[in-house]
C-alpha cells in the first residue's frame, strides 16, 4: 500500500533516457519534478487533493531544499517517500527521501515548503480542516 501505517507515502518509479544529464547521472532539476510529483500522488492517495478542490484552494511551493548523496543512473528503479511533518496556519512543510531500490541507498533527500492560497485570489488562506484532516503530521516520518 503506498500509504503507510503512519500516513507516508511512497511511490516506486523507473530512471528513463530523458532524466539523464550529460555526466549520465539524473539530472538534478528532476529531483524537483520529482518531489512535485510524489507530493501530488499523496494528496491523490490520501484524499487530500479532492478535499482542496472542494475548499476551493490549491498549494503552491514557497521554497524547495535538496541534498544530493548520491547519483542515480539510467534504469535505476527509485522509491520516493515523502510526509508532513510540519503545519501551521497557512503553511505546510513536506518532506522526501530518494532511494535507490537495488542497494536500498539512500540518494537524496529533500523538503518543501507549501503554502495553501484561495484559488481565486491567489493570496495565503488558512488550511481548512477537511484539507489538513487528509495529512496526518508526522516530526520523524
């Protein structure tokens, strides 16, 4: 199950061609493409995406942070998990752990901060209940 007994979320994927850089490694902006992605799938997973719709908001990405530990290659199977572990009036903080499936490393590491906004409006609103009932929040994950 890609949720957790906690409330993390996993998501296990392949390394394509098109992730690749030109020292044939993952290119390090995919990781950001991949924290949107995985970020996306929980809210889908866990009811939290339709909930937004239904509040009428949508988050969108303040600032991301990222440690590279070590690279993945082409076809490399990697699982990304990612959790809440900090959430206040208006804002969330999400964060991920890249690991490579063959050897279980763990290649990176990351966080984001979102801020939830009217949608219409576009300015920070805060997080209604049906939303941040969807995300349980965990300080260790």
């Amino acid at each position: 199950m890609p949720i957790d007994a906690q409330g993390a979320f996993s998501h296990t994927f392949p390394v394509t061609a098109d992730m690749i850089d030109r020292q044939n490694h993952v290119n390090n902006v995919v990781y950001v493409q991949w924290m949107q992605d995985v970020a996306i799938a929980h809210s889908r997973a866990c009811g939290g995406y339709a909930a937004m719709e239904q509040a009428g908001g949508t988050w969108v990405a303040r600032a991301h942070h990222i440690e590279y530990l070590k690279p993945a290659y082409l076809d490399d199977v990697i699982t990304a998990r990612t959790w809440i572990f900090d959430a206040t009036k208006v804002r969330s903080r999400r964060r991920y752990q890249f690991h490579r499936v063959a050897d279980g490393a763990l290649i990176a590491r990351g966080e984001t901060d979102w801020v939830y906004i009217d949608e219409d409006t576009g300015r920070p609103i805060a997080i209604p209940e049906i939303v941040r009932a969807c995300y349980p929040v965990l300080e260790n994950g």
